[in-house]
C-alpha cells in the first residue's frame, strides 16, 4: 500500500503548519513502529465538533515537538513504514488515542476493513469453471453510487453483469441535482470509497460537480463505464419459474428489447423520483416553475422574484447560494428545522493537508477514520428515548437536550437582530426528528433584506403567485420546488413481479417496503436492493459506506450460489419477518418514532421505512458474510 519512498524535507516543513496533529501521530506510529506516540504527553484530547481542532488540544511547546520530529523521521527515511499491518489490540489502542475517547473493541475489525488493512473483498474459494458462471449475469438498475461499487466488485470476480441507467452519464443523484450550492453533507474524505485511487478532493465538503467527477472517475478506472447501457431503462420484470431467472423490459435508443438474467438488483436508492407538488393551483402558475431536481441549465435569477417552497436540505443549500444574485427571495416552511453549525463547511483544504494526504504514510487513511467517527456511530445513542427522561416533548433524553440548546444558542446567535425571524425558525420537536441539517450561511441569509420566510401555510398557487391561509398574495416569476422526493416506493417503481406473478408493490403495500437487511424480498429470488428499505442512514455515517457493505453481501451471495452450483436464493419468512420485527422494535426506541412531526422517514401509517436504527459497525458485521442458512435455494436443474 505505501512503498519504500523518500520525502523531501522543505515539502515537509511546508505541510507542518497544516498537519492534523491526531493523524500525524498515527503516521509517525505507521513509519516508526514506536508506539511510545502513543502515550503522554502525546495523547490528543477529545474533540466532538464536527470538524476537530488539528492542533489535537496539545500544548505549544508539544506541537512543534511532533513537527519537528514528523520532518526528521520522514526526511531521513529510506524505507517504507515499519507497521504496514495493525492486530486487532493495536488498532483499538490507536483509534482510541487517536480520537482522545474509548473506542469499543467491535469496530477494530470494521475499521481494518475501511481503513485497508484487511481485504474486504469477497474472494471465490477456488477459480470457477466457465460452466458454473456460463449464463449467470447479473442485471443492475441504475449507475449511481450503489451501482458503480456493485459493478465494480462483480468485475473484480469476473462475473458478468449489465447496467441500464435511464440518464446520459453515470452519477444518479449527484447526475440530475445541480441546483446552486448542491454537495455533500458528509465530509469528503468519509463519502468516498475505501478502494481504488485517491481523489484530490478541494473542499472538506464538496460541492456537485466535484462529487459528479469523481463518480466518473470511479466509473472509469473501474471498468464499469463499459458495462453500461445509458438512455435505457427498465419498464418492468418477472420471474420466469420454469427457466430460473428474470426477463426484463427495456426501453432504449433502438427501442424496445427483453432481457435475461440470473440476477436482478435495484441500485436506484431512495432519492430517485422526486416529489410531485399536490398544493392547490400548482398548475395554473404562469412563470417559471421547477423542482430542484429538475434545475434548468439556462435560468438566470438576477433581479427575478424568487419563491421557494421547502426548507429541508436542498432548500438550505440553494438559499444561501442564490440570495445575493435575486431581487426578492420568498421562502415558504412548512416546519422549521434543526440546524448545526459547522464554521469549516466551505473551506478549502490548505496545500500542507493536500501534501500530507497525498503522502504521507497512513495520513489520509487515519483522516478517513477521524471524518468516519465523528459523522458516525457517536451521535447514535443520543437518538435514543431515555425513558426516565422527564422533557419528551422537548428532548430525548439530557445529551440530545444539550445539543437542542447547542442548536438554539446557535440560531439565538445569528439572529440576534431578528427576533422575528428567530420565532419562526425554532422547532417544536426534538433535535435530530428530522434529517440533520448543516448551516452553511442559513441563517445569515434570512437576515437580508430580499429574504422573506413565510411560515403561514400556503392555501394556493395562482398563476402569477402564492396565496396564504392569512390571505396574503405575493407575486413571483420563478416558483422552485424543494420539496424532496417519493421515499416509499423504492424498487417497487420499477415493475417487477416475483413467484406467481405477484407486484412488489403489493407486497410492499404501496408505502411500506420490507427486507431482510434492506437487501432481499421473500417471493423474489435472486433478487437484491442497494439502499433498500431501512438502509439509509439518519444518525450520520457515508452512503459509500452503505454500498460497500451491501455490494459485498450481495458478491457473497452470488459467488456461494455459484460455487455450489445453486440456481436461486429467497430469504426465509421466517427470517425476513424477524429481521422486519427487529428493525421496528428498535425505531421504536429512536426519535424518528417521536410523536407530533412530520418527516421522510416515515410512512403514512408512521412506520419508519427510510433510515435503519443500527449503529454502523453493526449493520457491517451484519452484512458481511452470507449465511445461506437464511434462505431457501435451489440447486440448477431442479424444479
């Protein structure tokens, strides 16, 4: 992974002054063996702001003892480092002085995984025959995220697989928004995957284009470019009992085809189809109008009259982007939102962490570990209803009480010019109820002049603007929708049939999606979900993540299937069912569950269908072996 290198020692002492003083001693470990970097006075305090101080909270005098001795260590090496491997007491030791808290032992093998220094690929036990995997492709739909990871993989084991994707390029989500100020939530070094070559990220969050870039690249340097039919898409499949597989219908520039497969495997996430307006009027409006989803290449809204309807996510990264650029910007809420703050969010990365990343030894992967931590697993038990608790309306429990005035001190902060404003912006429901929210100039754009936000419910839209249940009409030129997208239907959109013939989206019962791990569907063999029901991740943590965990579930599969020369696989009832009852049992001890709110996460009978309540490391051990004896098979040429 790292060769034998030299560095040069003016680059050295140029990076310094930027070094991550937590990571750099992880790297000093890595090259020296000494694992006396490991104790006092060389032990980082405890850091939980999202991005963590990099001087580590050591002492002047400290922090130029470890640059110093990182440029001397580096500068005379002549060899690679001494430590290219970590056993399990190792690693926990290092992740745990590395973060200045106890790491549990469970993600020492988690993290060797993510961090490299285990193979977490699946393997065939031995090299098939050309007969075992003759005529045994894999059909996936969609080529964003999910369906990159799972194609590369099964490139990887030499198994054929297809992917139609309904756009011109790669990319899915990243591909189809492009609205002002659209990026990442998730730091980049976190969202990104843990194989293949290192990208030179330009921001600690990136916007667009850069992640659309790098979904190329990986599509490219993957080979799974080659293995995709674009402008194509599939209107529906079915089981075909008699000959084991999945005949799918395809719509695509020559027309119409049919399909075969041994596999079939929704990779079109959550975030497809986005959500049509139902507000009364929404078609009579005569000026320019558009879901963020649907931004248009050409709109120029200088000096326009701007409405937007929405104040989630994308609403909060388009504000702040385009409110300078209008002459009015109207923003309708339905229900305010929780908002963190986070200082560094536009920041560059300075040239001495870019060094440093590209080259020191273990740096960027320890930088990974420390962005995987602090946007994982530890906001997770702070989610969860404390029972003796005596505020629910209000809090949780005392910790997410504290983040709650952490919040509120935030907003109080940044409008304190504007009590009006700051009324309309507090929630009346715990912090974290609904997707958690970045503040990347929010607030400080509502305070300008141009900015208006409504919070009076909209009664219509005519054709020349809004009109509120308090009978205010304000007129407008361009109408934008961010008002999200179908969570609920998931691969069920796509048409699909299993055993007998049956929908999936009468299994599923329009709005209520079920697997077992978010991946397999009782009644449909061979058939897989990438980012399925319950997969999405509402406490924090990567969707790359996600997607390796489940792409290696699903090569698992398939690779046992084939070594044992089995012609389909379908999850127990039984399993499924107790999966489902597991999922539910635990929401039911998580906010998202929080009576007297709205969210996505939900369904219309208030199951929770989106978001999984496990922590990370959990659903990784969860997903990465496949144990068959939850599934019914069947071997080839049986009926």
């Amino acid at each position: 992974m790292h060769p034998d290198t030299t560095y040069d020692r003016t680059a050295l002492a140029d990076a310094m002054p930027d070094a991550d003083l937590r990571v750099l001693l992880m790297s000093l470990v890595h090259q020296t063996g000494d694992v006396r970097w490991l104790e006092p006075p060389y032990t980082p305090k405890r850091d939980v702001n999202l991005i963590a101080d990099p001087s580590a909270g050591f002492s002047n005098s400290v922090q130029a003892e470890l640059r110093a001795k990182a440029i001397e260590v580096f500068a005379q090496s002549r060899s690679g480092p001494a430590l290219t491997d970590l056993d399990t007491s190792l690693m926990i030791r290092m992740m745990s002085t590395c973060l200045g808290e106890a790491v549990p032992p469970e993600y020492a093998p988690a993290m060797r995984d993510e961090l490299g220094f285990t193979d977490r690929d699946v393997h065939w036990s031995k090299l098939p025959d050309e007969d075992q995997i003759a005529g045994r492709n894999v059909l996936i739909v969609g080529a964003g995220v999910n369906g990159i990871v799972l194609g590369a993989k099964l490139g990887q084991l030499g198994i054929s697989y297809t992917i139609v994707e309904k756009n011109t390029d790669v990319g899915g989500t990243w591909l189809e928004n492009s609205y002002p100020g659209c990026g990442v939530d998730t730091p980049n070094h976190a969202y990104s995957l843990s194989f293949g070559r290192r990208y030179r990220w330009s921001r600690y969050f990136s916007l667009r284009d850069e992640i659309q870039d790098y979904l190329e690249r990986c599509a490219l340097e993957f080979d799974v470019q080659s293995h995709i039919r674009f402008q194509t898409t599939l209107t529906s499949s079915r089981w075909v009992e008699s000959d084991q597989c999945w005949e799918s219908k395809l719509e695509g520039p020559d027309g119409k085809e049919y399909l075969r497969s041994a596999f079939l495997v929704s990779a079109i996430g959550q975030f497809n189809q986005p959500r049509k307006p139902t507000i009364p009027g929404c078609g009579s409006f005569e000026g320019e109008a558009f879901h963020t989803a649907h931004w248009p290449a050409d709109i120029n809204l200088a000096h326009q009259r701007v409405s937007i309807i929405g104040t989630g996510a994308s609403a909060m990264q388009i504000v702040p982007s385009i409110a300078e650029q209008v002459e009015s910007l109207t923003i309708y809420q339905r229900s305010p939102q929780w908002v963190r703050p986070i200082p560094n969010y536009g920041k560059s990365i300075p040239s001495g962490a870019q060094w440093l990343l590209e080259h020191l030894p273990y740096y960027v992967e320890w930088f990974r570990f420390t962005m995987f931590w602090r946007y994982g697993d530890g906001l997770l038990p702070f989610l969860r209803k404390d029972p003796s608790w005596p505020y629910p309306d209000r809090a949780l429990n005392r910790v997410n009480d504290r983040h709650r005035e952490q919040m509120v001190d935030h907003m109080s902060d940044q409008l304190k010019d504007h009590p009006d404003i700051a009324a309309c912006c507090l929630p009346d429901y715990p912090a974290y109820g609904k997707r958690i929210l970045l503040d990347n100039g929010w607030y400080h754009a509502l305070t300008l002049p141009q900015v208006h936000l409504i919070s009076d419910p909209i009664d219509q839209i005519t054709k020349s603007g809004i009109s509120t249940k308090d009978g205010t009409h304000r007129t407008t030129d361009i109408l934008i929708y961010a008002i999200g997208f179908e969570m609920m239907q998931m691969a069920s959109r796509l048409n699909i049939k299993g055993r007998g013939g049956v929908d999936l989206r009468e299994t599923w019962d329009g709005d209520n999606p079920t697997a077992y791990l978010g991946i397999t569907v009782p009644g449909y063999p061979n058939f897989f979900c990438l980012l399925g029901p319950n997969t999405g991740l509402g406490h924090g943590g990567s969707a790359m993540f996600q997607a390796e965990c489940q792409s290696r579930y699903i090569t698992a599969c398939i690779v046992k299937m084939l070594e044992n020369d089995l012609a389909t696989l379908e999850v127990h009832r039984e399993a499924h069912d107790d999966y489902v009852e597991r999922v539910d049992k635990e929401h039911q001890q998580m906010i998202w569950s929080h009576p007297g709110m709205t969210t996505y996460y939900r369904n219309a009978r208030g199951r929770v269908v989106t978001v999984m309540p496990w922590r990370l490391v959990d659903y990784w051990k969860m997903t990465h072996e496949a144990d068959l004896d939850n599934y019914h098979v069947a071997y080839r040429g049986s009926s």
